[in-house]
C-alpha cells in the first residue's frame, strides 16, 4: 500500500493510494476503504476503491482519499460483503520521522497547506542543491519542498490526486502516457504550474501525450539550433556564475509562438518562456538543464530560485510575510473569512468563548459556594442540599435550553465560484460550491450535490466536507482532543455526490465542498481582444454563458477596466475596451483602495495617494474573492493582513500578465444545487460568481512571427560571431 506522493502531501487536499493484495476469495466485491478524521474531528469512511477479486486470489486497488487533521491516525481495510478481510493503520503529521518506503506504509508525512511542494522525476541537475538552499534559508515559514518519484509512470492518473503539488518539472522524460498526461493537463488547467526542459529531446517530446498537448500552446520547431553563447540566461540570475560552453554547441529547442512571455530572450527565440493555461500556467525552458553546460553550471540552483519562487533566496526570504497589522478579527486566513461570509449557524445558536466560561463559571458559583453558603449558614440544614443541588442544577439546564431553544427551519448558505475557459474546439467550466447547513434538530442527513449551471455541461459532483486552515474549532491544524462523541458518516467513489449519514446538531452548521468539472463543445467565450504597446487592451469579446453577468470587472496587465453604469453583459452582446463607459485605471491602486487627497496649500498644490487597508471582517464575497484572486498583485500578506493557504490555486495574478484578460461578475443561476434526504433544499443565501478566462492576443498574429529560415539564419549568425 502506498498513500500520498511519495509518501507525503498536504492536509484537506485529495492524494493518491494504491493497494494491492493476495490470498481473498476469488471472485468475491471488495473495496479499499479508509477512515479519515475531518476537520470537526469525526470520522469519514471514504470507499477509495472497488475492485473484483481474481481467479488467483489477487486484487489491485487505485484511488484518492483526504484528510481533515494534520495529526492523527487513520484506518485502512479491504472489506468484503461488509467484513473488513485486512486492515492496517497509519499514523499522519508533520514530523520528518514519519516518511514511510516499507511495502505496506504505516505512516503519511502531511503539510500545511503554506507549504510550496515542487514535484521531479529521477535526478534533476540543481535541484537537491536547490533544496538544501531552501532549508537554509527558512525561517518562520517553509519556502520550498521537494517531491521525487523516480519515473512518470508512478504519477496519479487522476487530476484531483495532484492537489498537493505547487509546481511541476519535467525534464529529458515527458513520456508519461495519456492517461497521465491528462491529469497533469487537469492539474494545470486548475491552478498548477508546469515547468518542462527540452534542449535536444525536442523529437521525443512532439512524440509524446504531454508534446502534443503542449505544443498547441508553445509552436515548437520540429529540430533543434545548436548555439555556443548561453550569456542571455546567465543574466537572468542576478549575480550568476560565469555559463561556459566550453567552445562547444548547446541544442536548443526553438518556440514559434507569438504568444509567448519570453522571460529569457536570445536572436533564435526564447529560452525561458511562459503561457497561460486555462487557470495555470506552463513554461518553456528551451535548453535542456540536465546536459552540459546547464548541468554543472555553478548558479543552477539560483537559476530554479528565480524562476520558481521569483526571486533568489537570502536570510530574508524566509521570514514572515504576514502584515504587522494586529488583526481584531481573529481570522488568519481569507478561507476562513470566505467561510464566515456564509456560515449557516442562527443567531441564537452563536455563543462566543466569552459567554460560555462565564455561563460555566457561574452555574459552578450556584452548586458550590452558593449552595454550601445557603444550606450550612442560612438554612443550617446541610442534608437539604439532596434538594437543592439537583433543583440548582434542573434550574440551570431549563434556563439554558429557554436561551437556545426557538423555531428555525433549516438553513442553506451557498457561494459558487464558476471558472470558464476555452478548451481546444470548446470550453471547460470548473465550479466550486461551498455550503453551510444548519439543521432545525440534532440527526443524520444524506446530502447529495447537483450540477446546475447547465444541460450542455456534462458533469457529476463530488461532495466532501469543508475545513478551515486553522487550528480553531472546525480547523484542520486544530490537534486531536480525547475522541469522545465521534461519529463515522460515508463518503464513496461510487456515489462521489452524497455523503451519507452527516451528523448534524441542532442550530450549528456543517460546511461542505462541491466540486465538478465539465468540458462542452460550445464556445463559450468569442474574443478578439489584443494587447499591444503599453498593454492597454483593444477588441472586443462576447461571453455565451446561459444567463448575464452583472457587477462585472475586467482585469488584464496591470490594469482593471470598470463599467460606469449597472447594465449587466448579456450572453451574445459584445463587450469592447473603447466603447462609452469603459474606465480604465491602475489595478493595484484599485485593490489596495488608493485614495488622492490633495493637500490645501493653495500656493503648492500636491497631492498624496494613501490605500485604504483590507477589511477582514467584509462578508462581501465578491470583495473576498477579487483579493484572492489577485493577492499576490495586492501586495500579498503585507497588505491583506491574511494569508493564502487554503485558496493558492485559485490565484490569478500570473494569468493577466500572459496571454489572458479575466472577468470576475455575478449571475443569478446557481452551479450546484443541494439535496437533503432525497428532497431539494432552496438555498437561503445563494451567490454565483464567474470568472471568465478571455484569450487576449499579444501582438496581432503574424506580425512579428518568423520562419524557420529566418531562425536557422539567425542562430547561423550567432555561432559565426561566436567564432
């Protein structure tokens, strides 16, 4: 059995199990379940796997699970006919002593969800220097870790068992299959970021699944150009060691994309270049880091530093980037903000900490002192306290019940983010819905999730629990307590959309996650949108959503482009930058609330910009999740006050410097809808909002694109003036 990647993943997100056994009934149903704590602390059984046994008694099991705690333990059987036939235990944290490579893993290394983890295969040049650097370096935070697998075919090959992973580098093998190479295509087009390193294997790369895909994006020349002079991408790194070629030809491969962001330019074409793809981005490197002379380039590792992380790392890097502003709020993190936007708790069924220890403190004041005081020194009957005790205590119990008890039906909050890019000859739609439940009486619910956004969307839901990265109540870095009062409730692939028998308390809520995603042959976004000279967009672009969107706001570069007027955008009616209404203004000055206040000298008038800081304490959930969206862009945790954790995926701020424009609007429709008990449930609070990922064209096609003789020339010119 082995659980996670490599043994090791983050908490709240889905990873990876496979499992095999021999000696089971042949021919018998079994399934690989395991017994997970969420993030309230009870335990969900989540069936990973069903499978037949074999006529030699064998059978083999690959699935995902979750984990709602980061410390713990969970169970894990094979069961058959509602009999568990083996099972094992596993024990799950933080601590490095927990790594695990026996053949049946008993232990799973977890992370917080802060953590960066870059995933590699084999041994790639730099990168355990890289790795001791980032150690080194660290501080308060963990800057970055280190994933290996030893080849592509121990990958997932499933999107969602990738979560973990931060970025991705591919280098000299890209043969991963198709079933691989389309979770690694999922996992990007969700929020990853995919690095790949050709230099001459640029044939094995068009050959394979991951080529073919990616060179829609990137255009490669089918041959490599041998260059001598790498001086272009040694100044990529600020205070590099000399890149020697040593007089010999370095292959490179050669992108013909006008579309690229050449990081690192050279006259044949980019070395280092990026594009975006759907909500994540992936990234060229034309030479090839694992051959000569990349591979004992002394700077290498500072090389990885800037291009994965931004910027080199030093003593500073590790330290916290949290603002020093004291939050009141008591929220840590913009999840758990967004989560208390819509928590379904009543009014009445909210006590803060506060209330309880004093309500405690004073009920134990009655049946103590007071009730000693009343029966000795007042009464002087010390036995009457057989009465007055329980008479104290039945009187304290009526009065609580009296404070809590009222008639509040059934609550349902819902906030659903939808994600809509175009997919090849169509689109992708990829929607989460977060809900907060709270129930009228203590009982077990059956909940099952439905996609509602559209019929030309085919989609089925996958529902599990919802957790805050906290270590509060609710929170998944909140340790165990003593266990008392846990209860199991069913989460199974084979009906991903239902969790089964959810306890739910009378007037407390339960948070929960809908995820789908769906492809559809409908275009559903047309744009002519282009983005020349100081990068101020031109064109127009049309949305084919089933229904408008209002409240909208359209970001691309460094600029956010507002309407003057609350007329929504119609499905089929062209948006264009230069039409009446459009403004156009700086956009970090439109999330940090730049105000201009003018100074009153009327001989010297000046004027001084001041940002408004983020409120944590708005339940305005368009507000939360424009800032998550664009956080790094914000100015981060210095200016938020918050950190990142739980939606890091969902970051856009890359994607707008590329080659997309993204709408961030409201609809009316909802995209999951909510069944409790068999029954639809109509939600009392309901918010939609999308974000259209609208292709912008750098520069107009052709213009400035060249062809392969004129690459050839060039590189044929630059080994000349080599020589």
């Amino acid at each position: 059995m082995r659980l996670g990647i490599a043994g090791v993943g983050k908490v709240g997100k889905w990873l990876p199990v496979t499992a095999a056994a021999s000696g089971l009934p042949a021919g018998e149903q079994v399934e690989l379940q395991g017994a997970f704590a969420d993030p309230r602390g009870d335990r969900c059984i989540q069936t990973m796997g069903t499978a037949t046994v074999s006529a030699d008694g064998t059978v083999e099991f690959a699935g995902c699970f979750c984990v709602g705690r980061l410390e713990g333990s969970a169970r894990i059987a094979i069961v058959g006919d509602g009999v568990e036939l083996c099972t094992t235990y596993v024990r799950h944290g933080e601590t490095d002593d927990l790594r695990d490579d026996s053949d049946i893993q008993k232990t799973l290394q977890l992370f917080r969800l802060n953590v960066p983890l870059l995933l590699t295969f084999g041994e790639v040049a730099g990168i355990p220097e890289l790795l001791r650097n980032a150690e080194q370096y660290a501080d308060d935070t963990v800057i970055l870790k280190g994933v290996q697998l030893d080849t592509l075919a121990q990958l997932p090959t499933e999107a969602r068992a990738l979560e973990s992973i931060d970025c991705l580098l591919l280098v000299t093998d890209f043969d991963a299959g198709a079933e691989r190479t389309a979770a690694v295509r999922g996992w990007v087009e969700n929020g990853g970021d995919l690095y790949f390193s050709v230099g001459g294997n640029v044939e094995a790369f068009l050959a394979s699944d991951a080529g073919q895909w990616l060179n829609e994006f990137f255009q490669l020349q089918p041959e490599a150009v041998s260059i001598r002079e790498l001086s272009s991408l040694q100044s990529f790194v600020p205070g590099a060691s000399r890149l020697e070629t040593g007089r010999r030809t370095v292959p490179i491969a050669i992108s013909r994309s006008d579309q690229n962001q050449n990081d690192v330019d050279f006259l044949s074409g980019p070395i280092v270049a990026r594009q975006g793809v759907g909500t994540g981005t992936a990234t060229f490197i034309a030479v090839d880091v694992n051959a000569r002379p990349l591979d004992r380039w002394l700077s290498l590792p500072q090389f990885y530093e800037v291009l994965l992380l931004g910027e080199k790392l030093s003593r500073t890097s590790g330290g916290t980037k949290r603002s020093s502003r004291i939050s009141q709020s008591g929220v840590s993190e913009l999840a758990t903000q967004l989560m208390a936007a819509l928590d379904a708790t009543p009014a009445e069924g909210v006590w803060s900490t506060w209330s309880i220890m004093a309500m405690m403190l004073t009920w134990l004041a009655l049946i103590g002192p007071v009730d000693y005081f009343l029966v000795s020194r007042v009464l002087n009957r010390p036995h009457m306290t057989w009465f007055t005790f329980p008479a104290l205590i039945a009187i304290g119990v009526g009065t609580i019940y009296a404070a809590t008890s009222g008639t509040v039906d059934d609550t349902l909050n819902q906030l659903h983010v939808v994600d809509v890019f175009n997919q090849g000859s169509g689109s992708s739609c990829h929607s989460r819905s977060w809900m907060s439940f709270s129930s009228t009486q203590t009982a077990r619910r059956n909940f099952q999730a439905t996609p509602a956004l559209s019929d030309a969307i085919d989609a089925q839901a996958r529902l599990i629990w919802s957790g805050r990265p906290e270590d509060v109540y609710g929170g998944m870095y909140r340790t165990g307590g003593i266990g008392l009062g846990r209860q199991d409730y069913v989460f199974s692939e084979n009906q991903k959309d239902t969790l089964q028998n959810l306890p739910v308390l009378t007037k407390g809520s339960r948070q929960m996650l809908a995820e789908w995603q769906g492809q559809t042959s409908d275009v559903m976004i047309t744009s002519q949108l282009e983005a020349a000279g100081f990068g101020l967009l031109s064109g127009s672009f049309e949305h084919h959503l089933p229904g408008p969107v209002s409240e909208y706001t359209i970001f691309h570069g460094n600029r956010v482009y507002e309407m003057q007027g609350s007329e929504p955008l119609e499905p089929g009616v062209a948006w264009n930058a230069r039409q009446t209404g459009v403004r156009a203004s700086d956009l970090k000055a439109y999330l940090n609330g730049a105000v201009l206040i003018r100074s009153d000298n009327p001989i010297r008038k000046s004027g001084t910009q001041t940002a408004t800081p983020y409120n944590p304490q708005s339940r305005d959930t368009q507000y939360i999740l424009t800032m998550a969206t664009f956080f790094d862009i914000a100015g981060g945790g210095k200016y938020v006050g918050l950190s990142q954790e739980y939606l890091r995926h969902m970051e856009l701020s890359d994607t707008i410097r590329l080659n997309h424009a993204v709408l961030i609007g409201k609809m009316d429709l909802p995209a999951t809808t909510l069944g409790v008990d068999g029954e639809a449930v109509t939600a009392d609070q309901s918010s939609t909002l999308v974000r259209l990922l609208i292709p912008v064209t750098r520069r107009p096609s052709g213009a400035v694109q060249r062809t392969d003789d004129e690459i050839k020339n060039a590189a044929r010119r630059a080994q000349e003036n080599d020589e």
